[in-house]
C-alpha cells in the first residue's frame, strides 16, 4: 500500500483520461441542469445506501454509526458533497414500494428468532419494525444475520424507522440524485408478467413524485435490467454484477463480458461491477468504455481513498461508498476539475498519458489492494 500512496502522491496533479464515448455524463446532463443543484458531475460519488452500509460485527464503529437506507441516513449523506444516493428498493404484497435491503425481516417471539420475506408483507406489517414514527409506540426488534450464520440485534448509534420510496422522494434533499436497486431474490426465478408489475409499481411513484430528481435504476436480475428500459426512457439503467467473484446459475451475472451482453442486447445504458472484479479484469475497462457504456463500481475497496484515485485514474465513470465523509474529501482533494477551466477539461489537458513502465507498476500494485482487503 505505500508504495501505491507513493504512486498516488506523484500522479495526483494530473488530469484523469477522458471518458472517450462514455455514457452517463452527456445523458445525465440536462438532469442536473433541471434539478436545485446545476454542478455537472465528472465523476460520480454515491453513497452507499445513503450515509453508508451497516456491518453489525464490524470493529469500525462507522459501519454502525446509522441506521442504512433510513431518512436519516439519506440526509446525513447529503450533507457531504454527493452526487447520488444509492438504495434498495422491493415491493410489498399490498404493492407499496419499500426501501430494504435484505430478502427477510428477521425478529423475535417468545425468545424465537423468526423471518418474514419483505415481498410477503404488507405496508402496515413492513413498518412496524424498528423504530416507530409515533410518539410513545414501539415497533417490533429488528435482527440481522451475520456471516458466520449468528444472530445479532440491529443496534446502531442512530437509529431511524424503516420508510417508503415515496417518503424518499418527499422528504430528501431535492437535488440529491437516486440510485435506485431493484432488488430481487437472487436464486428465484421471476416470470415476466410478475416482474412487469413489481416494476410498474415502482415506476409509477418516480414518474409521480422525482420531479426534476436525477435518478438511475440498477439492478442484478438482467431480465428486470432490460425489462426497465423498455418500459421507460427517461432515466438510465445500471446492470450490476459481482464481475466474476462470485458464481450464479444464471450465467449473465458471472462476468464482466457477460454484463456487457446484458447491456448491449437490452440497451441499458452501463454496467455498476464489483470494483475486485475490476481490478483482476483492468483490460475490461476500456472495452466497456469502447461499447459506449458507462463504468461505476461498488465494494469495500471503495472506502480506501488510493482505490478511489486509481480508478479516477483508470477512467471509470464513479463509485459507491459507505465512508462518505472520507471519500467525498478524497474525490474534492484528488480529482475536482480544475477551478481555472471552470470546471471544463480542455482538449490538450483531458487525457492522462502512462508510460508503459507505469502502467505495469499501476497494474501491479492492484493485487496488493486486494489482498489487504
């Protein structure tokens, strides 16, 4: 890792590649000027499930500062210089899109930790877990499931109530865009009507309540990826995918190759990968570029502001992370756009040329990055 901070420190004054014909930035454009806020992003920051992701075990009490996709946790992201926010949404029995991340609700009776599938409850069910909007109620005891399969209060340092994505779209910063995951069972099988309607749900609380909100849709189920593109045009579509470290059944999910397949056949507009997958795969970086799609990632290493500037570097399009603050002070520090050009890259300036000696070195060191986390 020093020596990639060496690297960083020499490297850091100069301009990053250009994004060639990459996707997101040209499209997103009349979005952001519509919106509050009219900075045109160069590189994307999001917040990982607004404020950052809970990881119950972790020592690092930032994993468990607040409680994630929760208001609370959408506007205290927002005080940082973000771009977007990411989140996850599903759809309850009674067809209320609520945001959550896990498949199940896990909590206890009669000293019996029990699960209840998010899908199969109803919008009453759903918020009475957690913390409870009225004064003196108190919701059911949410539980987590951790790694090692054991069962663990969800306690965190701030907590907030569960919410809906219409809540969402009344009750955070205007301005801030929306990543919005729809998330789906990753080893259930969906049939095509039900897909259409668990996504018509969705889509018609953002076309009654985004307003001039900037929003992308990201998903890992490819037919709901390409499905959401047919069924609208006015906001782009991420396929995320683990890039190769992990394997599925369905086959799509199990690449880097393979998502720009699900891309390029359902014309989706970029590809939001596991930055590990990335980082083993580099060569892949300027092929998806070269497909006239857009590049975000996702993944512990985010929250490592080196493996921040190396991908600012490499030319992806943004990233996702849970240490906002941190994060959001590298992108300010490493890679703002230059303050004299107002913002803008000049042609002679925009692209950051590496010897071939260095690119080995930089190649060389991403191993390193791995390995450490």
């Amino acid at each position: 890792m020093a020596a990639l901070k060496a690297f960083i420190c020499l490297r850091r004054a100069e301009h990053r590649p250009s994004h060639g014909k990459g996707f997101p930035f040209s499209l997103l454009r009349p979005v952001f000027q519509r919106a509050a806020s009219c900075r045109i992003p160069n590189f994307l920051l999001i917040g990982h499930r607004g404020h950052g992701m809970n990881i119950l075990q972790s020592s690092d009490s930032r994993m468990k500062a607040i409680k994630e996709n929760s208001l609370l946790s959408f506007n205290s992201a927002a005080k940082f210089p973000l771009d977007f926010i990411e989140f996850d949404v599903q759809v309850t029995k009674d067809d209320c899109p609520v945001i959550f991340h896990d498949d199940v609700i896990l909590s206890e009776e009669n000293g019996t930790i029990f699960e209840k599938r998010v899908t199969e409850l109803c919008l009453a069910e759903f918020l009475c877990y957690g913390p409870q909007k009225e004064a003196g109620k108190e919701g059911k005891c949410l539980y987590r499931k951790t790694k090692d399969g054991k069962f663990e209060k969800w306690n965190v340092e701030t907590d907030d109530s569960l919410c809906t994505l219409q809540e969402a779209f009344q009750k955070v910063e205007p301005s801030l865009g929306f990543n919005i995951e729809l998330k789906f069972d990753d080893y259930k099988v969906y049939q095509s009507d039900h897909l259409t309607h668990i996504l018509q749900v969705i889509l018609q609380v953002v076309f009654e309540f985004a307003r001039y909100r900037p929003i992308i849709f990201s998903t890992f189920q490819p037919d709901a990826a390409q499905l959401v593109r047919k069924l609208q045009n006015n906001y782009p579509v991420f396929f995320l995918t683990e890039g190769g470290t992990e394997t599925y059944y369905d086959v799509r999910r199990n690449s880097l190759e393979e998502a720009m397949k699900v891309c390029l056949e359902g014309g989706l507009q970029g590809i939001v990968s596991e930055i590990k997958g990335v980082f083993k795969d580099p060569g892949a970086v300027p092929k998806i570029k070269d497909s006239n799609l857009s590049l975000l990632t996702y993944g512990k290493l985010n929250n490592v502001p080196e493996a921040v500037y190396v991908q600012y570097l490499m030319g992806i399009d943004g990233v996702i992370v849970d240490f906002v603050e941190e994060i959001s002070r590298t992108v300010d520090d490493m890679i703002k756009p230059d303050e004299a050009s107002g913002g803008k890259e000049s042609e002679s300036n925009s692209k950051l040329q590496f010897s071939q000696k260095e690119l080995s070195f930089l190649l060389k060191l991403i191993p390193e990055l791995i390995q450490q986390h």
